[in-house]
C-alpha cells in the first residue's frame, strides 16, 4: 500500500485546516417537491404498507416508498440505494430514524415502477434488499445497537437477534393489522444507546456475573477512585493483595451487592464482565414515546433472563413473536402495547402471555421501587 | 473462497429481512476483487476479518473489542471512537477498528452525490462499512486505522465540506424529525431549528467541557417520531396553543366513509365501520370532544395528545399558534435508573434567531457544568439538586403544567426570605416566652 495523502499536512495540522463547519445543509439536499412544499402540506395517506403519499395545499403529490434496511450498511449497498434514487428520485432520499431508507417520488406511475424495481432485489444469500413496509398499525425497523459487532461492553450481539427478531415479525412489517404500532428496539448493554426504555417491546442484554479483577494491571490501567466512585451500589472498595508475592493496590467487588450494570468495567478495563454463561437479555414491555391518547412511559421487564443462542436467539424470538401475537388479539383498535396491559392490569399481562412471573421482576432499585408495589387490595384474581 | 468459515453467521443470511451477513460479504467480496484497483489505506480484508471475528464471538458467546483507545483528530475531543480487536493475529483487518461519526444532516435527507462521496472516501480510507445511521443520529463509518483519520477529516471538511460528529462529554449530534418538509403535524421547522443550534454550538459538540453527554433532539408534535422525549437531555417537542382547526365538511367525510381513517394506518385489519363516537370522542384522553353531527372541541380542556388528528388528519388540524414544549433529563438506566424528559418550558415560540431557546440551554449549560459532578447526566443533577433549583436557574415560573400532581409530603424547603421575621431569633427572647 502506498499512502495516499488528503493533502493533510502532519508537519502543520493547522495548515488549510477546515473545522467547526457542521453537518451539511438539509437545504442541499431536500427533492424539489419537498423544498416547493416545505410547512405547506394538507394531508397524507398510506396507500399500501410501506407507500405513503403527501399531498401539498397546492395538490402537488410526493410518494415515499419506505424500505427496511440493516443499519450495518456496506457502501456497496448505499451505492445501490444511490443507483436506485438517482434512477427513479432525481438523486434524493432519505433515512429515517428507525433507520429505514425512503425514497420519494413526484407521481403514481414513478412510485409504481419504483417500486417494481425495488421488490426485486435481492442478496445473494436470498433475503431481500429494499423490503418495503414499516408504516401504521405494523412493525417497523427494529432501533439497535453495535453488538459484538463493535463494542467492547455487550452482554449480546445486536445485529443477529436482530435480524433473527425482524425475520420472525416480517409479517407485522408488511401489513398494518396491529392494533396500533409497535415499535422494537435492542440495547446489548444496559448504556442503551436508543430509546429502548422507552419502546414497546425491548431487548436489553445483561450480564449476570460480578466483574472478575485483573489484580496483574488494575493499579496500572485504572483509577482506583473512579472505579469505586463508578459503582452505584457501593460493591467496590479499595484493597490491598498480594500479587506474585508482592503488595499491590486493586479493588475487591462485594458480589452480593453487585447488579452486573458495568459500569466499573467502563471506568476501568481491569473489571470484565462479560461471561458466556452468564450474559443474555431481558424483555421489556409497555413502553412509549408518543404523546397520543396517554402519556409516554417506560418499558416493563417481564422476562428477567433469556440466554444467548446464536446465531438465531430462538428462545428471544419466539417470546417476541407469542407477547406479540396474545397483544394483537387482545388489544383494543389504537392500543399501544402498554396501555393495553395497563388496562387490562399486569397480572392479567402475565396471566394471557402465560410468561411466568418471578420474584426478579418486581423492583428492588431504590425509592421509585415502592410506587410500584401495590398499595391496594384492588387486584385481579 | 471466503477468509473464514462462518457456519454460525451464513444461518443468518435466509429469511425476509436484510441480511447483514449477506451485505458484509457482498463487501469482502467486491473489496478482494477489487475491480477499480483501489489502493486500499486500510486493511483490504476488514470486512472478510469482521465476519471472522464475529463467528468467533458467535461461538463463544462474547465480545473481542477492547476498551476504546484515545484516537482522534486534532483540536476535537470526540468524533472518533477508538476501537481494537483482543484477537489481532487471528484478525490483523480489524486489530485497529475505529469509528468516525459524521453529523449527518438534519432530517436525514441525502443527495447522490454526497454519499456517494462519503462512500469513495469510505472504501479508500476505511472498511467500508457504516452505520446508517448511529444511535444518535451520526452517520457512523465503522473501522479504519488510526494514521487515516487526519485524512478522513481532511477529506470530509475539504471535499464534502461536512463536518464530524460528537461523542464523549459534550453536545452529541443533534438529531430531528422530518418535520415541515414532509408532514402536516409539524408545528415548528424541526430542520431549521436542529441544524442552527447544531451550528451555533460546534464548539460544545467538538469539546468536552460538560459533565458527561447532553444530546438535542428534536419533534415537530407530540407524536414524537424521534422520541426526543426519551433520547434525549434536551427534548424539544411542538405544540401549539390556541384551538385544534376543524373542517366539519371534512369530518362528515370521515362519517361518512369517503376517507379513510388514520390515513389508512389500519387498514389491514376489518376493525369494522369507523365509528367516530368510539374511536374518536371516547378515545379522546381528556374527555373534551363531542359529536352531535358537528364535531365540537372544547380546547381549554384538550391536552394536545394528537390522537383525534391522527384519525382524522384532512378534518382537524393542529392550531395556529405553534411553537414548541421543552422537556428536560432523559438518560438510559446507567446509573439511577432510566428516566424520561420532564416539563421545563411548557410553550415557546420557535422562531430564528431561536434566542429564547438558546437562552434556556445556556442557563441549563452554567449550571450543569458548575454543579453536575464527573459522569453525571443533567437527568441526574435535576433530581440531586431538585427541579426547583432547575426552575431558579432558568428563570422559568414554577407553574401546575410542571408536576402531574403536586408534593404529597410537607418537607418543604423555604427560602430565608418568604419567612416572615426571617430566620435569625434570639434564644433570650424564646426563652421569655417559654421556661427551659
Ligand atoms: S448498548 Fe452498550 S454494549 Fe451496546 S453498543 Fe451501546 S454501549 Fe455498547
Ligand atoms: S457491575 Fe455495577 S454494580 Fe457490579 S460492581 Fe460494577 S459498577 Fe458495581
Ligand atoms: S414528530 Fe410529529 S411533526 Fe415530526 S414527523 Fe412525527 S408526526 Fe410529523
Ligand atoms: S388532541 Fe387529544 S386531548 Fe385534544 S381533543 Fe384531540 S383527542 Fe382530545
């Protein structure tokens, strides 16, 4: 390999250095019929799942077809979504939050051939490339995390199970026969990079076991300090061992009070957690964001551990898919997942799902713990 | 011939939904042809080693990345995560595996021609692989090698004239919703207001000088597609103030059935005829509507929850008076707990130059970084020092809109001042009044 330079300068950094210019102007980028329209739309529909059309004061129409995607994208791939909407869309597109591609056309008869184009491409391995769904009462794409594809905290890999979840729901991203949205997302450490409190059904991986001490380099790479001020339960102190024959300084974790968060392991690369035998995930359940009909909440954990299982998380997918599937057919129309177990009341959740409950669910974290015991003999045999 | 027998990840390639196994070969594949005879500046085989690494962690149930090593481009404390393989001779393509956040543009709209800039920035200097899109919002390029991210930034300021991302302790990526571009709900330009105040505070997002993160974001109405309210510190969400605008000819036509409900959002399943009593008036949170042939709202009561709006979006739109709620504190559970935001500013108008937002966030700024300790999200410094104090530092009223219900405890903290006497007495005259 030969270098090649930018024309970056390592002698002079400062020369011809451009900084604090910010992203790119979404004026730059906007498709014509969206920048001739802006704050100006009456309306819009959802034609079939996936196609919507906004329809402008003015009657000017944009089609947005929406497309599935693996957030894990190779430019080869966006070269394809690039070819696609330069193709049909004059070169514009878009992402969405939950990490779905759209792409926007001006008439009906563009959106059809668009779409013609799009169903029929295909990964060599036979899954579908530009999947289109994901709009209304469905499920759309599943917000995730990097896994073991990138990070060094998980207690699961992101893009498996999801891939593995969003085969087994597919059916749900295609149609809108939910009652109202869900909406999934996976966190693989409890950081929770995205908003998997907050979403109907969510996946958090968890690790199980304390963190195990590397007495050979924790002084070296660690603050001893940070490590214990790290730890919101107070398990880690200050010590003394031996070492080789020697006295070194480290941290001895009192395990009983440990709760597996990692934190210590993110203040100090001496503290490992992760475990094979230990790491897996929780579900969680009845969270959400939109301000519609009743407030936003966080989610609920109503399985307390699911192991990891490679390379399709049978256990995880099928619990998705049953908690799902009882929901469906038990909710009212608009109901989101969690105002539905609030109506009918946690008990009757577990009673229907026929998940079992066990004594890791009910909360033991502190002050807001007790406003969620029951202070009441109103309850459902 | 793939580098790496991956039984366990070739399971992951059937079924519907896009395989990312499939996309990450279909990249080793085209970067070992190599057809355009790219000289590549990072390894050739990162993504057929990526693929080995994760079988590996595959079988073994888990992960073989480092701690994050300090790597990043000078003059900037974030951008670029440091990222190393604990398997480097078995996978020398990722034994330096770095990620470079690029702030993406507001709304995620993208022309061709950028991307596929990034993308021959990307395939000549990285792995090729990306995120579309991080978390956060960046447009995240997953894996090159520390000697390419001077290069990267150079040629991302100098040919894309785009900028990087944050991470660490300070302003991460601002991120919005679509918005006024493309939806009737929006009561604000969610574009706009995310890429000026992205702008305006480049020096926060580039230079750790906070507690820990803080992260913008923001929702156009209170269907909160980006869930600003849960993702992020400082949660902006439209609103608006005066009376939801009723076309009664329009609800007729709903009645009636010439359109479809929720836009057709539930059209795949027979929930019968629409029923405007029951779908729309009893489902109303607040139990402010009625229909007697007309459809009558009675706003003083109505708490914007946007559901009759989402059934019936050509009969009822938001009202005039648009602007925006300010929410504050949302975190993921590390470490007390996972929390949403919480009301600060229950409505502001959202114009340029947004001074009056501004104003709020610098206020919440000086103080968070005067009182929030090492690590600690401005959710938890709200709750450690109390909401009130969140209030005396923004200047903003306390007012009822603040709290579902008020204190159900009398401990209650009084200023010096609002006590009549104030609080300096003198234990002679107590004790004339009272016997030891
Ligand atoms: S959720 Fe945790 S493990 Fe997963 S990517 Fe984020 S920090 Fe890493
Ligand atoms: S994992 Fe969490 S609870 Fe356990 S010792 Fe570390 S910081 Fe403390
Ligand atoms: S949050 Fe509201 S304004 Fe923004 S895209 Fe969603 S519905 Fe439209
Ligand atoms: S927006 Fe919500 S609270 Fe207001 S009238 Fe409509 S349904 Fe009722």
């Amino acid at each position: 390999m030969a270098f090649i330079s930018s024309g970056y300068n390592p002698e002079k950094p400062m020369e011809g250095r451009i900084t604090d210019i910010g992203p790119r102007s979404f004026e730059d980028f906007y498709p014509p019929v969206i920048k001739r329209n802006k704050g100006k739309w009456d309306y819009h529909e959802i034609l079939e799942p996936g196609i919507l059309v906004h329809v402008a004061e003015n009657g000017e129409k944009c089609f947005t077809v929406r497309c599935g995607a693996a957030r894990l994208m190779s430019v080869s791939l966006i070269r394809e979504a690039c070819d696609i909407a330069d193709k049909h869309c004059g070169g514009h597109l878009r992402w969405t939050t939950r990490n779905n591609i759209e792409f926007m056309v001006e008439n009906e008869a563009a959106m059809k051939s668009l779409v013609a184009d799009l169903k029929d491409r295909k990964f060599a391995g036979g899954s579908n490339k530009f999947p289109i769904g994901g709009t209304g009462a469905a499920i759309s794409n599943m917000i995730h995390t990097q896994g073991w594809v990138h990070c060094h905290t998980p207690a699961m890999d992101a893009s498996g199970p999801v891939k593995a979840v969003m085969d087994e729901v597919f059916d749900y991203f295609q149609s809108m026969k939910l009652p109202a949205p869900i909406r999934l997302a996976l966190a693989c450490c409890l950081n929770m990079c995205g908003a998997v409190h907050a979403s109907d059904i969510g996946i958090v991986g968890i690790h199980r076991k304390p963190p195990i001490v590397d007495n050979e380099v924790l002084d070296n790479v660690c603050e001893i300090p940070l490590a214990v001020a790290a730890c919101p339960t107070g398990a880690i102190k200050p010590t003394k061992t031996d070492f080789d024959g020697k006295k070194i300084n480290s941290v001895s974790v009192n395990e009983d009070r440990c709760m597996y968060c990692g934190n210590c392991y993110t203040m100090c690369p001496a503290l490992p957690l992760a475990d094979y035998q230990g790491d897996g995930c929780v579900i969680m359940v009845g969270g959400k964001v939109s301000n519609r009909i009743s407030m936003p909440k966080l989610a609920k954990v109503v399985v307390a551990y699911i192991p990891n299982e490679p390379p399709r998380w049978p256990t995880l997918t099928k619990a998705i898919k049953h908690i799902i599937e009882v929901y469906s057919k038990n909710a009212k129309k608009y109901e989101r997942v969690g105002e539905w177990a609030e109506r009918i009341g946690w008990e009757k959740f577990f009673e229907l799902t026929g998940l079992e409950f066990t004594h890791h669910l009910i909360d033991d974290f502190r002050d807001p713990a007790y406003y969620t015991w029951r202070q009441s003999t109103q309850f459902k045999f | 011939m793939a580098k790496h027998p991956t039984p366990l990840l070739d399971q992951l390639e059937t079924g519907p939904w896009p395989s990312f196994v499939s996309d990450i070969k279909q990249e080793a594949e085209h970067r070992s042809k190599n057809p355009k005879g790219i000289d590549f500046q990072a390894p050739q085989d990162c993504p057929a080693d990526l693929l080995g690494v994760l079988e590996l962690s595959f079988k073994e149930k888990e992960t073989h990345w480092k701690h994050g090593g300090i790597v990043g481009v000078f003059g900037y404390g974030g951008g670029v995560i440091g990222r190393y393989c604990d398997k480097p001779e078995e996978f020398p393509g990722v034994a330096h595996f770095h990620t470079v956040r690029i702030n993406q543009p507001a709304g995620k709209y993208y022309h061709t021609d950028y991307l596929r800039g990034v993308c021959d920035i990307w395939e000549l200097r990285g792995s090729g692989l990306t995120n579309m899109h991080g978390s956060t919002g960046d447009l995240v390029l997953l894996g090159t090698v520390t000697p390419q991210l001077e290069e990267i930034f150079y040629d991302m300021t100098h040919k894309l004239n785009t900028d990087l991302g944050g991470s660490g302790g300070n302003l991460r990526t601002p991120a919005d919703c679509l918005g006024q571009s493309r939806c009737e709900f929006a009561c604000y330009d969610t574009q706009d207001l995310c890429h000026t105040l992205t702008n305006d505070y480049q020096d926060e997002l580039h230079r750790p000088a906070f507690p820990y993160k803080f992260k913008f974001k923001f929702d156009g109405c209170p269907n909160s597609c980006v869930a600003a309210l849960a993702r992020s510190d400082f949660s902006v969400v439209g609103t608006w103030k005066d009376d939801i605008q009723i076309d009664q000819a329009k609800v007729k036509a709903y009645v009636g059935g010439e359109f479809k409900p929720n836009a057709g959002a539930h059209a795949g399943r027979d929930w019968g005829k629409f029923d405007i009593v029951k779908e729309v008036i009893e489902r109303c949170p607040t139990k402010c509507m009625s229909f007697d042939g007309a459809l009558k709202i009675d706003n003083a009561n109505c708490t914007r929850c946007m559901h009759c709006i989402n059934v019936m979006p050509r009969a009822l739109r938001v009202g005039k008076e648009k602007g925006a709620s300010i929410l504050l504190g949302a975190k993921a559970p590390i470490l007390d707990g996972a929390q949403l935001s919480s009301l600060l500013v229950p409505f502001v108008p959202v114009e340029k130059p947004y001074t009056e937002i501004k104003e709020v966030i610098e206020n919440i700024w000086d103080w968070w970084m005067e009182e929030g300790k090492n690590r600690e999200r401005v959710g938890e410094t709200m709750k450690r020092l109390s909401f009130q104090k969140l209030l005396e530092v923004t200047n903003i009223k306390p007012v009822a809109q603040h709290v579902k219900e008020p204190r159900s405890n009398p401990y209650i903290f009084f200023r010096e001042d609002e006590v009549l006497g104030g609080w300096t007495r003198d234990i002679n005259e107590f004790r004339k009044r009272h016997a030891r």
